[in-house]
C-alpha cells in the first residue's frame, strides 16, 4: 500500500493560474513519454509515487499519449486505482487533451465538437474518473469554426466532466480570439500550454503578453526541448536516450553543429552557477514570473529528483541573463549561414 509523504507540501511553493483560484506547482509532471504501454509500468508507478511525495500535484496527459495511443492514459487510470484512491484524487489536478489524431475516420481528429466530446469520454473510461480538472484543445483546427470548438470546451465544463478548459498550441491572434469566444460563452479560458524552452522561443513574439492580458495561465512543455537541454547530449548519443529510440519524437537531426556548440555554452555557465543544464533550462523558464508551470517529462526517479533541484536556485543576475541571450544568439546566426 502507498502512504503518500506527509511533508510533501512543506518545499514547494504554488503558483496562481492567471486570474485563477487555482495554484499549481511549478514543475508539473508530463505522461507524454515513458509511461506507454511499450514501457515498464513500476518505473513509471514509482515515478509518479515520489512525484506526488515532492508536491507535485499536477500529472498532464493526452487522449494519444503512449505508444500506443491511449496507454498512458490506461496505465495512470491503473496507478490511481492501485494509489490514488478516495481523498487523495482532490488533491491531485489531472489534466489531458484532444486534437491530434487518436483514432480511423473523419470523427477521431482535429477540432470538431463531435471528437472533443467523445474522446474526453474515451479517456475518463480509460482513467477511471467521472471529471479531469483540465481539459484542452490540443491544437486549433483550420477546418473547424473557432467557435465550435470553444463552445465543445463550454459544453464539457457544464457537463462537469472538466472543471477548467485550456487551450494549447494555438498562436497569439488565435489565442486571443478563442479566450474571447470563451468568456463570452461564461467559461473562461484557464491556462494555455505550449511548447517553450531555451531553443523554442516562439511564445515571446506575442501570446505571453495575450495571456497577461486575458488573465489565463502559461505552462510551458518540452522545457528542455526534448532532452536536448540536458547533459545526455554533450558528447554522443546514449544508447538509452531519447533521440536513440525508433519510436521517439526526438530525431538525430536536430543534433545540428550550431545546437551543439550551444549545448556545451550552456552546461559550462550551468556548471558556474552548480547546477546541470536541465537545472538552468528550467530555471530559466521559471524566473519568469507570468509562466506558471513547466511540465518536465522523465524516466526514472533519480530524474525527478534532478529536476525538483532546480526548485533551489532560480534567481538569475543580469550578467548571466546576458549570457545565456549572447550563447543562443550565436546558435540562431550559425543555424541562418
């Protein structure tokens, strides 16, 4: 039997979502990769047993989170029946998403009302629960009015299947017409996730400052960019790595010269502050006070642990700040000749 830690909220500091009641931590824990049907279910079990023992309250999912699709879901619904259950589920924020493809035909993808609503369903069965806290948009549908999609999010809120909609992927302009569309309809939008680290800067170019403005919170995923902001990559590349797996979203390629060059830059100012690059990725990140998580994926537990660190050190001075800016702009010139 699991008996959670009882100082698991004693280190650890919250952060409001946007105009929210709602806190979050500030590193939450993504399901996206190890935690599949292809990988071992105890790793991940325990994973998430000492992820919740640290504090971290929030575990994100998708609707085709695996491999295969679907199993991450089915694999948390197991660890919460063996785990979670009874008081415990209030105290966790569980969030997933559809928008990508999850299944054959014209109703399994994108943004239609009709695929929301029934892949939230397809991945409450999976989870075993009656509501999820957040539900997203996974991404914007070109083919699909913006406000079918926003009035799919409205619906589930009101159905109380989620108790908080969430839009992910979506750029600045679109970002600001569907939080609209939402606040129209009485649901407002309540946090908005997307991809963010040092290498992946797009949000700057607008939508943080959409979200300041509409009150919505920011969480950042792939914070480190794959697993290219770690030390994994600074000579070859580990047989157990990411990048190394057939089935991995991280491909060789994006190794490049310039990213490379910018990975040891990196971890040698890491190194001066006493941290490892995952550290300074994150911390990074978090110096930023309108992002209100970052979602950290990881196999195993010593992992975790290395990230939560991070949590010791985040005050940036201006020289490093400097720095960290000249180091990336060297990478983007070599990237652009």
């Amino acid at each position: 039997m699991y008996t959670p830690s009882p100082h698991r909220y004693q280190n650890i500091s919250y952060r409001r979502c946007g105009n929210s009641g709602l806190l979050l931590p500030p590193i939450s824990l993504g399901l996206w990769h190890n935690f599949g049907g292809v990988d071992v279910f105890e790793q991940g079990r325990a994973i998430i047993r000492a992820a919740f023992d640290n504090g971290i309250t929030h575990i994100d999912l998708a609707n085709n989170y695996g491999p295969p699709p679907g199993s991450a879901e089915s694999n948390f619904g197991e660890i919460l029946k063996k785990d979670f259950t009874g008081y415990l589920r209030d105290e966790l924020i569980i969030s997933t998403k559809a928008g990508y493809t999850m299944w054959e035909g014209p109703y399994g993808d994108w943004g239609s009302r009709k695929y929301l609503v029934s892949s939230l369903d397809q991945s409450l069965k999976r989870m075993g629960l009656e509501y999820v806290d957040i539900f997203y948009s996974h991404r914007p549908d070109p083919n699909t009015p913006l406000e079918e999609t926003m009035m799919a999010l409205d619906q589930i809120v009101r159905s109380g299947k989620a108790l908080y909609a969430g839009i992910s992927n979506y750029n600045a302009d679109q970002s600001a017409r569907a939080m609209a569309i939402l606040r129209e309809l009485g649901t407002p939008c309540l946090i908005h996730q997307a991809r963010y680290s040092l290498f992946d800067r797009w949000v700057e170019d607008g939508l943080l400052e959409v979200l300041k403005e509409q009150g919505a919170g920011c969480i950042a995923f792939s914070p480190l960019a794959q697993g290219l902001l770690t030390d994994k990559y600074l000579k070859e590349i580990p047989v157990d790595s990411r990048m190394a797996k057939s089935h991995g979203h991280l491909q060789q390629s994006a190794l490049t010269p310039a990213t490379h060059t910018a990975i040891r830059a990196l971890h040698a100012l890491a190194v001066s502050r006493g941290q490892t690059l995952s550290q300074l990725a994150l911390a990074w990140l978090l110096h930023d006070q309108r992002l209100t998580s970052v979602i950290i994926g990881v196999s195993s537990v010593t992992q975790l642990h290395q990230n939560l660190a991070t949590l010791e050190h985040t005050a940036f001075d201006e020289e490093t700040l400097r720095a960290i800016e000249n180091i990336l702009n060297e990478r983007k010139k070599e990237t652009a000749a």
